[in-house]
C-alpha cells in the first residue's frame, strides 16, 4: 500500500491499536466505504455550469441528456465511446455538450471530502479494521481518481464496479466483495451517500451507515466503538 504513514509523518504499526466497540458483543472488524459523495466530492454541475450559464438550461441538460441513469451504464462496464456515440445519435443538435461529459470529465471533481479523509485515517491509523472500497464508478476514468487522490491507496482493497461489470445496488457487487475479501458483513461496516445502496448491504448482514456529513458519520463510528470520542 502507498504512503504507509498518510502523510502524518509516523507509521500506522507504531500506534496502539483501538479495536472497539463499546456494544457488548458487537465484534466490528471491516469498514467499507463508498467513494463519490463520501470521500470524494464530485457533481456534473461543477462542469455544466460552464457551459449552460441559465440554470433551468443546465438541469433540463442533465435530467434529459446526459443523466445519472445513462452515466451509470457506464458504471455497468459501457464504454465511454460507446455512451457517447449513443447519446449523439440520439441528440445530434447538444453532440458538443455531450462530448464535453467525458471529454472535460476532471472539472466535475470538487477534490477530497476533507473531514471524511479525516475520519479515514484516525480510522486507518488508530484501529485494526480492515479497509475496502466499493464504487460505481467507469473503469475508464478511475485511473485518474487514483492519480489525483493518495488516500484511494490507503485501503486494503477495492472493488470498482466498470471493471466488474456489475454495479449497486445488484446485491451480486455486494456478494463478490464478500467473497473477494472474506468479509464476514455481521463484523462489516457499509457506508454511502445513496441509501438506495445501502439497503442491500444491510440486507446481507452489514451495519449500513446512510452518510450525510462527515459530523453525523464520525458520530455513528464513535457510537459503535470505533473511534474515541
């Protein structure tokens, strides 16, 4: 794993392990994270705001065009060409603005979640949890996610969902990372901005965590003894 000591300038074997949790009985030893909306902030707007300067323009753009539900199927494993080309046939008169979608893909990147990061390395540092990824995300543009953000090599493993061909909420991604990592989901934290993901963890036996800000998401780990208040 890159960057052993996350930047702070001390190795994470050095540190006293803090195992929690405070529940009697409640063994937690796997933390699995969610990337977009939770350590990462990204948002098509952050580009199509430069583009479409009227506003009801812009979300008519990204409700009709060039949806989350079409970006998804690039999630699935589609290729960005094959989208693209299928989005122009389809809207010849916006084939500049739909290209502008993969083509300018990094301005959608509003960089780190920086008090999730945080909480990831007190996490990585200060307890013995092992630690995954699981995202929707292109095959195709994590390689730049993972040039441009160190602590994506902080986890022990990750599952990107363009390069298995499965995307949440299929509880089949959810299996594979199980089985992919020995994950037992009764020691397993999930969390997600998406509850729509975080539904299916839970049903699997995971203790599913909806995030919606940093302050909530430490204050869920503490209250599970993983991190000290």
């Amino acid at each position: 794993m890159a960057n052993k000591d996350l930047n702070t300038g001390g190795d994470p074997n050095d540190v006293s392990p803090f195992p929690g949790p405070a529940q009697p009985g409640k063994v937690i030893t796997t933390l699995v994270f969610d990337l977009g909306g939770v350590l990462i902030d990204w948002n098509p707007e952050y580009l199509y705001r430069t583009i479409f300067s009227d506003e009801k323009e812009r979300n008519w753009f990204l409700s009709t065009i060039c949806t989350l539900d079409w970006n998804e199927e690039q999630d699935a494993g589609r290729s960005l060409q094959e989208g693209t080309e299928y989005l122009v046939k389809k809207f010849p008169e916006h084939e500049a603005s739909i290209r502008a979608y993969y083509g300018r893909w990094k301005e959608m990147l509003g960089g780190p979640i920086h008090d999730t990061v945080e909480i990831f390395r007190q996490v990585k540092l200060n307890t013995n949890l092992k630690l995954y990824a699981l995202t929707n995300w292109s095959a195709e543009t994590f390689p730049v996610a993972l040039e441009l953000y160190e602590f994506l090599h902080w986890f022990d493993g990750r599952l990107v969902s363009g390069e298995e061909g499965i995307r949440k909420p299929a509880p089949g991604i959810y299996q594979l990372l199980i089985d992919r990592f020995g994950i037992r989901p009764s020691e397993a934290i999930y969390v997600d901005d998406n509850l729509r993901n975080v539904i299916p963890a839970r049903e699997l036996g995971f203790h599913g965590i909806h995030f919606r800000s940093p302050e909530q998401f430490r204050k869920e780990l503490i209250d599970l003894g993983v991190l000290r208040a």
